[in-house]
C-alpha cells in the first residue's frame, strides 16, 4: 500500500537526510501529522526562510547570518592564527572549549582518494589568500584524526613551507581506562607524552 | 557557543522528532544547509502543506488526502471484518500482505496506566458507531503483542460481548531459528500450534 502522494513526496525528502532510511523518514512524517498544524507551518517556514537568512562567511566559510560573521569580524582575535577546520560543526565545537582566540577557516572538503577528491576541489585558493592578507604565523590543523585528517594536514604542510604549522594532539580522552584504550591511541599517547 | 538564531530554531523543531536529539538535529540542519536553496525551499513548501493537504478519515481515522479514504470508500471490501490498528503505518503494514479485504479502524492510542491513558481517551464511541452502523460481525486485532496492546485487547471483548473478537496469532517469525527464540515467543507457538 502506497501512502497519499503528499505523505510519500515528504518521506523521500527526509529519506535523504543523513543517517535516515525510508523507515525512520515515514516515522518523522508521521510524528508531523500528529502535531498541530501551527507547528508544522512554523517549521515550514523558518525552512523556506533557511536559505536566504544563512550563507556562508566570505572570509572563513563557515555558516552565518552576517557576512562576515562575528569571529572574522571580532577585532579582538588574533587574525595570526589560523584554526582549519572540516565544517561549522567542528568549528562550534572547538568555539565551545573556549581556549581558542584566533580566527577559523572551514575548508568543507578533506583529500581523498577513494572518492576522488583531489586539491583543486579544496578551497585552496580562498585560504592562501587569507593566510597572505592576515600575516598568518601559525596554522593549526583541526581537522579529524582519519586517513583523510591526515592526508589533508600534510598536502597542506607542503603547500605553505613558510609558516608553523601544528596539529590537535593525539593522546588519550578524559576520563579514559588505559585498559580500554586501542593501540594506536595508546602508541600515540606514549609517543606525544607531556613533560610533568 | 550558539549557532545563529535561523539555525538554532530549526535544530530545536528538528529535535522534537522521535528519537532525535540535538546532536542528530543539528546534523539535519547542516545537511540543509549544504543543499541547494531549491531544493530545501521545496522541502518547506511540502511540509506547509502537509496539515490541509491530509486529514483524518471520517470513519476509519487513518491519515487521508481523500475523506472518505480509498479503503472506507472501497465498495469491494467486507464491512463485516473491523481491523484495529494502532496507527496509519500498521495499516499500511497489514495492507501490505495483501491478505485483508476487511476494513481497519484507527485507534491512536492504546490503554497505558502508566501514562494515565484511560478508556476515555480512546476513540471508543466512534468504533461503536461503525460496529452498529456497519454490523460489523469480527473485530480483529491488530495491536502489537505489548502490555499496552493486550490490555485494550481484553478491554474491547469486555466492551463488545456481542462479536467475534480475534487477534493476530502468536508464534515464531518467518525464517527464525528455535535456538534464538526467547521463551515467551516459544511458549506462545507451542500453545497456539497449528494443526497440519
């Protein structure tokens, strides 16, 4: 049995979501139906209005309402150092620990091989640019601990040879049980070890 | 730190969805974000019109663009066999064997002490009417095989001693191993066996 149309249409849109099957979709539809219709409307449109009130910094990339968005346009921050970061997510998170007072530069898009995505699909020029205009001393790589991470931070290690480059350190999590902890983090653990 | 207040509101509406929460919403918002503006402006022109576009059925409950749906107003099916079911998509689960010509009522909730849920929060005047205006003669039920499901089970053969009342049948899965079987499920098929 089909579901109406209507139903149907809205199911293959958050199919498409990430992570979302057909099941987990018809549940959300669903779930909308069984609300009031203010409800439904309201997110409806704060929806449509998605595209326009939010586009992406014209200097770091990341998601915002202001271009350019309250970090690039802090004169407080130290536009000397350069976090890089995957996407808006991850630039949120690192914002959150508070310890961070340069700038971000959300790159959208790691090297890899596998689903052929080399340099030139990377937003390379946009960040030479900003790395020349601002004078940037020091980069840090906050990109994720993956094969991908990796090969990223390298490329862009050969690329700009002039400044410091850095990395997130690798180590063990808070509130880790060495007996849990998997090799490689433990190797890396041993091998970035802190002076007391 | 906060995300603008576009993405905020929507990462909140997001996570009222069944089992989503902030983390998930927030990765639905991005999704978006990444998609192109047509394609989310469609998306919300979809939802504004999900609440007038599909209503309840008058007579069976389930959600319908039509009112009557195609099932009530099907000519072809038995009147005299009432299936109930929970919610639209068990109706759609059962439609699906093809194995029913009856027709279903809608009952959206199940008795539930717990939460409170009494027999006044069910549809039970409607289900009444349609029994008598349709003489119904078998009342299946198609509830699940919960605490909440058998208890309105029982409530409704109290509430019409007058029918048949039936129920889906107990036993094994298709395609299941006897090993893994927990022993309510193996206790049922040993009681409701089959003769062959």
């Amino acid at each position: 049995m089909k579901y109406p149309e209507y139903i149907q249409k809205l199911i293959e849109s958050f199919s498409k979501f990430p992570s979302v099957g057909p099941k987990t979709a018809e549940r959300y539809v669903f779930y909308l139906l069984n609300q009031e219709a203010g409800q439904v409307k309201e997110l409806a449109s704060s929806l449509s209005s998605l595209p326009d009130a939010i586009k992406r910094c014209s200097i770091c990339r990341t998601f915002s309402a202001s271009d350019p968005c309250p970090i690039c346009s802090d004169e407080k921050r130290s536009s000397e150092i350069l976090c890089i970061v995957e996407n808006s997510q991850d630039l949120a998170v690192i914002e959150n620990t508070k310890q961070f007072n340069g700038r971000y530069f959300v790159i959208s898009r790691l090297l890899n091989t596998l689903e052929n995505i080399g340099p030139d699909q990377l937003p390379l020029r946009e960040l030479k640019k900003i790395i020349e205009t601002e004078k940037v001393k020091e980069l840090i790589i906050g990109l994720n601990f993956t094969l991908e991470g990796e090969s990223t931070a390298l490329y862009l290690k050969k690329l700009f040879p002039g400044i410091k480059i850095s990395r997130l350190a690798r180590g063990l999590p808070a509130g880790s049980d060495l007996e849990y902890a998997d090799e490689l983090t433990l190797a890396n653990a041993l091998k970035y070890r802190n002076i007391l």
